[in-house]
C-alpha cells in the first residue's frame, strides 16, 4: 500500500499532469510562494525510495515521471477512505454524500446509471 504525505500527493498531481519533469518544473506549477527547489527535489527523492517516481538522467539532472498511475493510487485511497471511515461500506459512503454535499437528484441519477453500465 502507498503511503503519501500532502506535500508528495501534490508533486505527484503535478508529474501525473506532466507526465514526465525536471525538478524546476515541478517547482513552476505550484502557486505562490513556490517552494524551494530544495525542497522539491527531496520530496522527489522520497518518491523515489517508495517506488512510485523514477528517473532519466540528462548529464547532471533527471527528468522525473510517475511510476505509479494515477488511476491506481486513485483506486488504493478510495478503497482506504471507504474502510477507515465507513466501515467498509460503499452505501454508507455515499449516504454520507448525499447528506453532506447535497448530491441533487440529477447527480444521483448519474450515478445510477453507472452502476447500471457495470
């Protein structure tokens, strides 16, 4: 399972957009006040060592790239939201939606008509 902190899922949104950068890059998308280039480039080497970025060295630099698909973390931390905090249960989660975010009748006719299509 892929554990990510906040700052490593925002380097990674990013390289997943990118699809592949340098670190000055990474560095650019963010908005102001940017972080450090420094800092950056240790997240990156963080991802690294999890296994979820890899590299293509360029002489002195590496040009970074996700190793791990956005669809599949997307799919992992759902499966995660679902049992940490609704006991497993799709129907409680969203129950809790439709409480909560005032889902309308046409969003959830949406959804139903996905869960049809599977």
């Amino acid at each position: 399972m892929i554990e990510l902190t906040k700052a490593e899922e925002q380097v990674m949104q990013i390289l997943w957009r990118l699809e592949s950068a340098f670190v000055k890059d990474i560095v650019a998308e963010f908005n102001d006040p940017k972080p450090a280039y420094n800092t950056i480039s240790t997240i990156i080497r963080i991802l690294e060592k999890k296994k979820v970025v890899g590299f293509t060295p360029f002489g002195r630099t590496h040009q970074y790239h996700p190793l791990v698909s956005k669809e599949a973390f997307t799919k992992q931390s759902t499966n995660k939201l679902v049992e940490k905090y609704f006991g497993g249960s799709v129907q409680n989660m969203l129950s809790y939606f439709v409480k909560e975010k005032e889902i309308s009748a046409e969003e959830l006719e949406q959804i139903m008509n996905e869960i049809k299509k599977k």
